[in-house]
C-alpha cells in the first residue's frame, strides 16, 4: 500500500464528499494506508501533533493526558474485529519497552508506544453526530488505536472532555 495520497487521485474528493468514512475500510478499498486516508481528509477536520510529537515521549504525553479525562472510549480495529473499551484510561508507566497501562479490571495491557509514528487529532462528522477522537499511527501507517471523547446520555460529546481534547490539540499541533 501506498503512504501518499498521490496513489488514488481522486482520494480527497472522495472524502470531501464523505468523511465519515470507517478509515481502514475505505484505506483498503483504495489500495492506501490508514494514515493516507487521513491526511486526504478535509483539512478543517484534522490536525496532526508537530516535530518531536510522533515520539515515544508525546504518546506518553497524549496517554496521561486522556488518563485524567475519565470515561471515554478507546477503539482497536483489526482485520479481525472492532475492540470498543467505554471507561477510564488507567495511568501508566514505561518499562520494558512497553507503556504499561496500570490496573487489573477496566482496561489494561502494553502497548508499543516506540512503534508510535504520528497523533492526529480528528473532529468530524461520523454516523450523523460530530465525533472527536485521537489517532495514534504505527511506523506502517497503520492506526495503533484511536481514543474517542465521551458522550452523555444524550449522546452528545461531554463539554470537559472535548475542550481537554482541544486543549491538548493546541498544546501538541
């Protein structure tokens, strides 16, 4: 696959007219990594974290961050599956080479933080509701996973979270 948007021409225009695309559905139907997909996305939608922030030090950053933020939901897809996790993101620590989430209920394990490549930072429509959702990329282009802002009961993104999500867009982009 290719890591450049220059590998399906018409790649911007698809996602202008719908950019509430499932990413690596629509990266495998167009021949492109997940990163390419959203680097085509309208510009107004995405800010990617700048200079030493695709490092280990600022996925460790985003992830003490979003562990103050309380519930919100944290998205693996693979081939296989979609893993949805609704709750705290525990702190964690470095060790090993792992960034290792702490607690043993809830949502735990280790994560490659060093594979991190790039953050992006997403806000755009998807299923008819504004989504907001951090994007953290592997060396591949693929997306590691993707942390979304909580919603109330009313379904709509929780006013603290969304203005912490910005909040560290700004810090980091």
């Amino acid at each position: 696959m290719s890591d450049t948007v220059t590998a399906a021409p018409d790649l911007r225009a698809k996602l202008q007219a719908e950019p509430g695309v499932v990413i690596e559905t629509f990266a495998e139907e167009n021949g492109v990594t997940c990163r390419a997909v959203v680097e085509a996305m309208p510009a107004s939608m995405i800010r990617f974290a700048k200079g030493d922030f695709g490092t280990t030090a600022a996925f460790v950053e985003v992830m003490g961050e979003v562990a103050n933020w309380g519930d919100v939901t944290f998205i693996v897809h693979t081939d296989d599956g979609i893993f949805e996790f609704g709750g705290p993101i525990p702190p964690g620590s470095e060790a090993r080479n792992y960034y290792n989430l702490s607690g043993a209920k809830g949502l735990h394990g280790h994560l490659r933080a060093e594979r991190c490549a790039g953050i992006c930072f997403m806000e755009r429509p998807f299923f008819g509701r504004l989504s907001a959702s951090i994007l953290l990329f592997n060396r591949d282009g693929g997306i590691m996973f993707k942390i979304f802002v909580g919603r109330d009961e009313k379904r709509e993104l929780l006013p603290d979270q969304l203005a912490a999500f910005r909040k560290l867009a700004d810090k980091m982009c």
